[in-house]
C-alpha cells in the first residue's frame, strides 16, 4: 500500500527595486545567512495567499501581482515543496528588520557572492526570468544541498 506524504510547504518572494533585491539577514536561527522573505503556510492559504501574507508580516510591505518564478521540492529527514515567487511592485512603509534578523537592499550581481542557504543559491540564476523552474534537492540535516536537478518548465 502506497503511503501519502505531509510536505512543509512554504513560500518566498524575491523584491526586486532599482537593481536591488530584499532579503532577511538572519541573525539567530541560522546564522549570518541570507534569504527572501517567505514562510510557511497557514490553514485555508493558497501559495499567492501564503507569500503576501507572510512578505507583508516579515516586512510591513503588501506585495503587488506577485509571480510564481517556480516550485522547489527538497527532501531531507522532512520534505517540502518551496513555492518560489518575484515582484516588482509593492505598497506599504518598509520596517528594518523582522523576527528573523535584518531587512537588505542587496544588488541583483551580488545575491551569487552573498552566504545564501545551498538550496537558494542554486535557484537563484532562475530569478527574474520569463520561465518557470521546478528544482528537486536532496539535504542533510544543515541544509546543504547533497544532490540536486533544477530544470525550465
């Protein structure tokens, strides 16, 4: 008999603004790591719902016709599905940090030289593209990336 699987799910959203992206410099749960604003879901949430609620809360910022840049399944003792979105507009008064450590303006050309967990690093070329990507990764128990594929879609 086949078993079903309950996946974390989660979302970010990479906001893009003259040449520049926000990310969450975290500062206790992970170390000096960055990444986009996101998290996981709620009951009843969609994936859109999901990432404006959760960009908003992290940020004080409403997103603006978000867009699904692509999926990112990753298995380690857990797994899930990251639904990965960018935008380029927004409403709203930016705060300067969240729970999870400092609000960046970081440029497009140095999010490849900043410490970003493994999985997003490896996604993040996919960014801002008119295509959709769909990555399956394979973690140990730090989040470094073990094997992964990323394809277009």
């Amino acid at each position: 008999m086949k078993k079903r699987i309950a996946h974390l799910d989660s979302t970010v959203c990479y906001l893009k603004k003259d040449n520049k992206v926000l990310m969450i410099k975290f500062s206790k749960k992970w170390g000096n790591v960055y990444a986009p604003p996101g998290g996981k879901f709620e009951k009843g949430e969609s994936p859109l719902d999901c990432v404006i609620r959760e960009f908003k809360e992290e940020t004080g910022l409403i997103l603006v016709n978000p867009k699904l840049q692509g999926i990112s399944y990753w298995q380690d003792s857990s797994e899930g599905i990251i639904f990965v979105y960018t935008a380029e507009d927004y409403e709203g008064k930016q705060t300067l940090t969240s729970e999870e450590g400092n609000l960046e303006w970081i440029r497009i050309e140095e999010l490849l030289t900043i410490k970003q967990f493994e999985q997003n690093e490896k996604f993040t070329p996919y960014l801002f593209k008119n295509e959709l990507f769909e990555g399956k990764f394979l973690l140990d128990d730090k989040c470094k990336v073990i094997n992964y594929k990323i394809r277009n879609i």
